[in-house]
C-alpha cells in the first residue's frame, strides 16, 4: 500500500514573547493529495500548561485554544469547499497548499505554529493522534526528563530574570564528526563564551547517577581541547536529599567533573550560577 504524504506542525502556547518559552498544544496535518485536513488540540487535560506558566490564567489559555479551535474549523470548511469534499469532482491542491502555508506562518502571538515537517502515513488520521500523543501528551515522558525539563525552565528564568537570557541559546557543540546539544550557550563573534548545563542526577539508585554522570564526563573529555574549554562550562547539579550510597555516587561524579576542569555549583545556589552567568 502507497503511503500518504502528510505536512504537519505542531501549536503551540507562547504567552511570553520576553522569554520564547512555549509549550506544545497541539497538532494540525493536511494531506491535500489525500482531501485529508485535520487537528488535535488540548482543550481537556492543560494544568500542566498552566502550572508551567505561573502568571497566566486558565481562561486565558482556554480561549486562546478555542479560538484556534474555530480558525481550524474555519480553515477545514474552507478546503472542503475547493475540493476536500469528496463528493466534488476537482480537488484545488494548489488552493490547499497557499491556505496551509498562510495558516501556518510565523507570527508574534500568544498561538504559534511550528515548522512544518512531513510524515509518511498509512492512515492520515491514525497519524495524527500518535504525532498528537508523542508531542503534546508526551507518552515518551519519564521522570527522569520531566525533571530535566524542570531544572531548564530554572535556569532560563533565572538568565531572563537577571536580562542576559537572550545571550544564550540552546545550541550544538563540536562539528560533524562528534557534537553535543547544549541547553545554554554564549557565543561571540563565533567564539564560544559559556555553557551552562542543568544535570539530574537525584536517580533513585546510585549505578544510575553514576551512568549518567559519567556519560556527560566522557562527552566533555571528547569535546575539551578542540571545542571548549572546560572552565567555561558550569554544571548545576541537582542530587539526591538523603545521605547514602545515592549521595555518594552523586558526590563522586561532582569530583570527577571538577578534575576535568569544569566547574559545578548545586542548582539550589541560584547566587552562583547568576555570578557565572554575568561574569
């Protein structure tokens, strides 16, 4: 059975425009070779946006999702009436792609859309709701990067709070041959500044923490020299509460992280990574 091309992007929620963060909300995928227009929103289960986004109130985010809601709905009529329906004879595709595209454009608003990407489908549908759980239901989720996630949300709102936040951006380390994905870097003129690295490592048993640990350890060794210097990059580390075996491999890979050069600073320490930050 031929495949179906489908183009897709995902919605997203971006009440700040000062700090870029944003949160998916939802999908929309349009096959027009197909007729198939569809969308997925998440008008139901949004206290995790709201509990992300402090400040902002439940009702703003539910009728920024319902007013989407009517513009897809819109936009959906408006492709059956050039072709989608198939009970019509002649399918506009030309007409489908201008209004998808328009759609879709960057704009400077509270709903965005992401770029679009394309997904080869069986059924149209059924890909939509499995693009739909893995982006905004996020069934790859552990809790492990769910706390990974929260520990970059801190920084980040730490950087914007003391106004440097735009300086630094999420970006790749090394070259084709060996890179790394940093969540935040300074660069210059080309020349790398500072990274700063949130790094979990509260796991509930210590050979964890120690794999964890050590893989970052090896991923800075292969970096240092050619693409950094290791005094340039600060781990803030989030470890486990208790004394114990946990502790223990918790400290032991701060150790080992300082003997590379690199310098570390428990999360808690929000003076600190603000010194590193602005120095």
């Amino acid at each position: 059975m031929k495949k179906i091309a489908c183009q897709y992007a995902i919605v997203r929620f971006a009440p700040f425009v000062e700090t870029g963060e944003f949160a998916n909300v939802g999908i929309v995928m349009m096959a027009q070779d197909s007729r198939y227009f569809g969308f997925e929103l998440e008008l139901k289960r949004y206290a995790r946006i709201t509990h992300f986004f402090e400040d902002v109130d439940a009702r703003l985010y539910k009728k920024a999702l319902y007013n989407v809601r009517e513009e897809l709905e819109r936009i959906g009529d408006l492709l059956k009436a050039h072709g989608f329906d198939r009970r019509l004879k002649e399918n506009d595709v030309d007409f489908a792609q201008r209004l998808f595209a328009e759609l879709v454009r960057p704009r400077e608003t509270i709903i965005r859309f992401g770029q679009v990407r394309t997904a080869l489908a069986d059924d149209p549908e059924k890909k939509l709701k499995e693009l739909f759980a893995f982006y905004v239901e996020r069934n790859f989720v552990t809790k492990k990067y769910q706390e990974e996630l929260l520990l970059e949300s801190g920084v980040r709102k730490l950087l914007y709070r003391i106004h440097v936040g735009d300086l630094f951006e999420k970006a790749r380390v090394g070259d084709d041959t060996y890179h790394v994905n940093f969540p935040f870097v300074r660069a210059e003129k080309g020349r790398l500044v500072k990274i700063i690295k949130p790094l979990h490592l509260a796991h509930p048993e210590p050979t964890r923490i120690y794999e964890h640990g050590d893989a970052w350890i090896r991923r800075i060794n292969r970096l240092k020299g050619k693409y950094l210097e290791p005094d340039r990059v600060l781990f803030t580390l989030a470890g486990p509460d208790e004394d114990g075996n946990r502790l223990k491999a918790y400290s032991d890979i701060e150790q080992e992280l300082q003997t590379i050069g690199v310098k570390t600073v428990p999360y808690a320490n929000q003076d600190e990574i603000e010194r590193f930050a602005l120095n």
